[in-house]
C-alpha cells in the first residue's frame, strides 16, 4: 500500500510510543503502591502523555531525531516522577518507612540506558561523534530499557503474580547483608546488560546475545520468573508465564543463530513484551474495576487474544524461509496482531468506565504492600 516499507520506523513507534504507553501506565499506578507514597498527578499524567504521542508523531513525520528526544524526555520525567515519590516519603513522619524492592533498581538502569543512548545517537547525527554509534545508542535506548524494566519490574511482580516467588526465612540480622548481596547481583546485572548493547553496536551480534541472555536467565531465574510450573490458576498467568520464557528463548535463538536476529527478536518483542502487556494490563485494568474475581475465571477475550498473538508470532518466525511472500507473511502477521488488539480493547472498554469502592481498594493494596514488601521476618 505504500512505496517503502521503514523498519526502523516500525521499531521505533513500537518501542517508543506502545511500549511506552504500557510503562508510563503500570509505573505510575504501582510505584506509589511499591513505596507507599502519592499517587501520579494530573499534570505528571498529561506531561507523559504529551511526550510519548509526541515521540510517535515525530517519528511518522519523518523526525526521527526529534521522536528520540520527546522518547527520552518522557523516560527522564518518569524518573522524576520516582524520586519525587521517594522523597516525598522522607518528609512524612507519619508514614512508615517501606524499603522499595531491590528489583527497583532496575528503573534507573533503564534510564541510563536511555540517556547514554540517546546522547551517543544524538551526537553521531549531528556528526560530534562516528556515525557507528548511531546504531549504539539506538540499541541502548530502545531496547536497553525496555529489557531493564521487564527484568526488574517483571522480574519482580511476575513470580507473585504466578505464586512462584518464595519468602526466604532470614534473622534480621541477616537482612540487611542480603539485600546488599542482592543489591550487588542487580547492578551487576545492569552494567553486563548495558556493556552487552555496546557488543552489539561494535558489531559481535553473538557474543552480545551470549552474554545477555546469560543475565537475562539468571536474574529471571534468581527471582522464580523462569518457573517451570506456575502455581496461581488465574487466567492471566498463562500469559506472564509464556512471557518470561520467550524473552529468554529469543535472546539465547539469536545467540546461537545470529543470521535470523530479526526474526528471533520477534519471540523477545512478540511473544515476549507484547503478550506480558496485554495479560498484566487486564489484570490491572479488571482489578481496578473492582472485579479482580474475575480474573480466577477463564475470559473468552483474553484465550482469543493470546491465540492470535500465537499465530501473528508463528507466521513472523515463518517469512524468513518464504522469500518470495515475505512482505504478504508480515502483513498478515501484522493484521492478526492488530486483530488481537481490537478484541482486547472492546473487552476492557467496559471496565474503564468502572471504579471500585477508593476503601476497599486502599484496603486490598494495603494487605498486599504490608505481605510483600513490609515482613520483617523475611528477605524479599
């Protein structure tokens, strides 16, 4: 339908603006519950809003300078928004300290990757810098924080999500020593995640993949994400499950066939990123409706959408090996995905006209937060 077909557009309104929508959104509705501080205000809503449309709009203008920018204003104003929750807290006397999860720390990796990725693509453009580091930085804003935040946010509401995460009986003494070992074991995860995207940016595809999926599954697998069995029966959990493990499978497929990264990134992108937001964005959405019963029951929509995100996926791994119908393979694929879309969105449309009761939701993140994140008893 159109004379050229521009695949780093493709990525880039994927990753910048639809990822984005699902990372602006989650994150500023469970931060404030992780660190029991304010919630997200109306003009920290339409400030993230106003930036991650506008990323897409420059990007399909032609801009793609401009869309990085907006990308990484919106990543920095979500991390402001972080600090200021955590020093808001300090100030209160009257709230109870709550350590945030180690997992957390992943949310300022992720912005390092995005800040050092942009200011490498932004000076090889401008030609302060060689034109290689171009592809650098795009590969550690796009995809360096998304697998940042996916690792550590992931890595942390997963495992509960599927009853997987185990509570670790400690003295409290020992506490403290182990969530520093803990603390360690992340951000040296986050420096090799970081040092695997300049890998690939130098131009060792397998290598860089080696050494990032080895991280990738073993944090994953440090914090139960990579489970073999998930233990919770709700109907969201096929999907976070299935999630995790193609992330992993994706990035260790193109670290022993790097000729086909393309298409492999797909499990990483489809299989992968796309079906861990649809499932936890209707857990979210459903929950704050007030009918978090019914994510205990099969829902019809959401078996549709992950059967057709299933075949979008399979028909993407397939084009390679049809050249001669590549370009109809990835329409079609396209098309099936879109289709699971618009399934999903006329099946939560309803919900977000409803609320639930502000006390009984107040009530029910309380229980959580306190089970979770405040037993003084336990490592978490």
């Amino acid at each position: 339908m159109i004379p050229a077909y521009s695949s780093a557009l493709h990525a880039a309104v994927q990753t910048e603006a639809y990822l984005g929508c699902f990372i602006i959104g989650f994150l500023t509705t469970a931060f404030p519950r992780f660190t029991a501080s304010s919630p997200c205000t109306l003009w920290e809503f339409l400030l993230l809003c106003g930036l991650v449309f506008a990323a897409a709009f420059f990007n399909f203008a032609g801009l793609p300078q401009a869309g990085q920018a907006c990308y990484a204003g919106w990543v920095a104003a979500l991390g402001f928004f972080a600090v200021r929750r955590v020093l808001g807290r300090r100030g209160k006397a009257s709230v109870p300290p709550v350590s945030p999860p180690v997992e957390m720390i992943w949310i300022p990796v992720g912005l390092l990757h995005v800040l050092a990725g942009t200011a490498l693509y932004q000076a090889a453009f401008f030609g302060y810098a060689p034109a290689s580091w171009m592809g650098t930085g795009r590969l550690l804003s796009d995809q360096g924080f998304l697998l940042s935040i996916v690792i550590g946010i992931g890595g942390f509401l997963g495992p509960r999500l599927m009853g997987t995460f185990k509570l670790a009986p400690a003295r409290a003494a020992d506490a403290v020593r182990a969530r520093r070992m803990k603390m360690f074991f992340h951000l040296s995860a986050g420096a090799l995640v970081f040092l695997s995207f300049v890998l690939e940016g130098a131009g060792n595809v397998r290598g860089a993949f080696a050494l990032r999926a080895a991280v990738v599954t073993a944090v994953m697998a440090s914090t139960g994400a990579l489970a073999l069995k998930p233990a919770n029966r709700d109907s969201i959990v096929p999907g976070v499950w299935v999630s995790f493990w193609m992330i992993a499978l994706g990035h260790w497929a193109v670290a022993l066939k790097p000729d086909f990264r393309t298409a492999w990134l797909h499990l990483v992108f489809l299989g992968g990123y796309s079906l861990m937001t649809f499932s936890v964005a209707t857990m979210v959405i459903v929950s704050h409706a007030g009918e978090a019963a019914r994510l205990r029951r099969p829902l019809a929509a959401l078996n549709v959408v992950y059967a057709a995100l299933a075949v979008a996926l399979g028909t993407r791994l397939a084009s390679p090996f049809f050249p001669e119908h590549y370009f109809k393979l990835l329409a079609f694929a396209s098309a099936v995905w879109s289709a699971a879309g618009v399934v999903w969105l006329a099946f939560c449309f309803p919900y977000l006209r409803r609320f639930a009761d502000p006390a009984e939701m107040e009530k029910a993140h309380a229980e959580a937060r306190k089970r979770i994140l405040e037993n003084k008893n336990h490592v978490c």
